[in-house]
C-alpha cells in the first residue's frame, strides 16, 4: 500500500517551507489533530521526548520576539502559530508507562550526556513528525533556526527539564509570495547503496 499523487504532492512534492502567512487563524482543534498524528511516529525505546508549546497570542509572540534573529521577526509574528519544538532531558521518567515491557529508565539514569543526546535526537525526529503531520491535516510551516536557544529556555522554560530545538511557524501560506523552490541534491549526489 502506497500514498497517491495528491498525497505525496501534499506532504512533500508541492509542500514548501513558509515565510508569508494569510491571515487565517489556526484553531485549538487543528493543533490537537497535528498532535494526534506526529506523536505516533517512532521514536527509540519510545521515549518521546518532543514537548511543543505552541505560541497563539500576541502576548506569547511578543515574548518570544526578542529571542529572534532579525531576519525571522516579521515572518514570524505574521504566522498564526509559532511553536517552540524542544526536548525534556528527564524523558527517561516516563519510560516506565511509554516502555513497560523493559527497566528502560534504568539505561538512562545518572548518565546526563547520553540523556541528552538521546532527547536531542528523537526530539528532532519528532519535530519533523510534526512537520509532516501539518501538511497531512492542510497546514503549511516554516521551520526556523535563527534565534537564541538559551533565551528561549529562559523565557518559556525556566525552572523546567526541557530545552528548545527549532521553531516552526504554522499556518496558511500566502501562495502568491513563495519564491521559487530552491535545488536539492540528487540521489547520486546524496547517497550510496553498498
């Protein structure tokens, strides 16, 4: 069983990443359905440790304005959401209901640096989950670096275990101010089959 055309033009063909935003809102429901999807993807030991605080009001985006770089500020306050993907490094604490069938927390107990590692990785994972689980429910997003981590973990996450990865802003592109898709780099160019 494979996706059709429409589908895979959806996820990936014709999917871009957005900088101009219409300005149509993005609700609580959609959010709740992104979520439902992009926390079924796998991560290892399924430890899922993507925590998303997603940023809806003027408030929230002009707290996290000073954080960003100043190519990314306009774009950003124009998306109807912005969502801080991070991590939480005590994700081995819930390893005991999310993998029950093994001492998981034990492997990861008292060992920060592979705690961290791990949380960065499948956390990254899973922002591309999101990404994609987006586009599946009609959605357009823009993934963002340019802007300063730890000011965001002061900001929004003080006093807590998790840490930011990205930001993505989400909502309904502005088509008729996307520029042209940018080269990407062949198979031969990429890969290697051994």
């Amino acid at each position: 069983m494979a996706l059709d055309d429409r589908s895979l033009d959806l996820l990936f063909r014709e999917a871009r990443s957005v900088s101009a935003w219409r300005p149509d809102p993005v609700t609580e429901d959609e959010l709740r359905r992104v979520w439902e999807l992009a926390r079924l993807g796998p991560t290892s030991a399924n430890c899922s440790p993507a925590r998303v605080l997603f940023l809806r009001s003027a408030e929230a985006k002009e707290k996290l304005k000073p954080a960003l770089s100043r190519g990314n500020v306009a774009r950003t306050m124009a998306a109807p959401v912005t969502a801080i993907v991070g991590h939480d490094v005590a994700f081995h604490d819930l390893l005991p209901r999310l993998y029950p069938e093994a001492d998981a927390r034990r492997w990861f107990a008292g060992d920060d640096a592979l705690r961290e590692v791990t949380a960065f990785r499948n956390g990254t994972l899973q922002g591309a989950y999101l990404i994609l689980a987006c586009r599946a429910v009609g959605l357009d997003c823009g993934p963002m670096s340019g802007f300063d981590n730890a000011l965001v973990d002061e900001l929004f996450f003080r006093g807590t275990t998790i840490r930011s990865n990205f930001l993505l802003n989400i909502g309904h592109a502005d088509t008729a101010r996307l520029p042209p898709r940018r080269p990407r780099l062949r198979f031969e160019e990429a890969c290697r089959i051994v």
